[in-house]
C-alpha cells in the first residue's frame, strides 16, 4: 500500500513539475517574441522624415540654439524672456509659463 501512494504522489510531482515548466517557458516565449503588426494587418511601413520638415507649430527651418517661445512659437531674442510663475503642487515647486510679449499683444 505504501509503494502505491508513492508512486502516485510521485506522478502528481511530475505533472506538476511538467506543468509550471510548460507555463514559464511559455511566458518568456512571449516575452522573447519580437512586436510586430498583429494578425490580419500585413507589413509595417516605414516613414522616413526630413529634418527639414519637422518645425515648430507650423514653423520650419528653425536653426538650432533659437529662442522659441513655447505658448505662440515666436522666435525671440537673447534680451527677451518669457514670463512665469512658480506655484506649489503637492510639497513640490513647478514653473507655471505664462508666455511672452507676443502672447500679450493686443490685436
């Protein structure tokens, strides 16, 4: 009677021995798997941008190291600043922008 428990307990063992085997190599061929376009969708195209398309709020050809005001996108000088605030969020400070002169223009 005792060789029979033990080989049922045995084959118990083995199966789910067997079985988390199967799950975690299953889990990291999913994690292995490259991403890819789902079932159904066909191949991925790929877009090339031009540098020189990519601007700022409808401007293009910005060069590097300008001065952007990032409410109206106007190009702003070296003697021009921006106005701010610094309010309280949460025990943390943050700079709340409120723009530039351009912003505040009257029209």
């Amino acid at each position: 009677m005792n060789i029979l428990i033990f080989i049922i307990g045995l084959m118990i063992g083995i199966a789910a021995f067997l079985y988390i085997l199967s799950a975690v190599s299953g889990g990291m061929k999913a994690v292995r798997r490259p991403a890819g376009p789902a079932k159904g969708q066909g191949k991925t195209v790929k877009q090339n941008i031009e540098p020189d398309s990519i601007g700022f709020r409808g401007r293009f050809k910005v060069p590097p190291g300008s001065r952007i005001c990032p409410l109206c996108g106007s190009e702003l000088t070296k003697y021009e600043g921006l106005y701010a605030t610094k309010i309280k969020d949460n025990s943390e400070y943050k700079i709340l922008i409120m723009g530039c002169k351009y912003c505040f223009k009257d029209k």
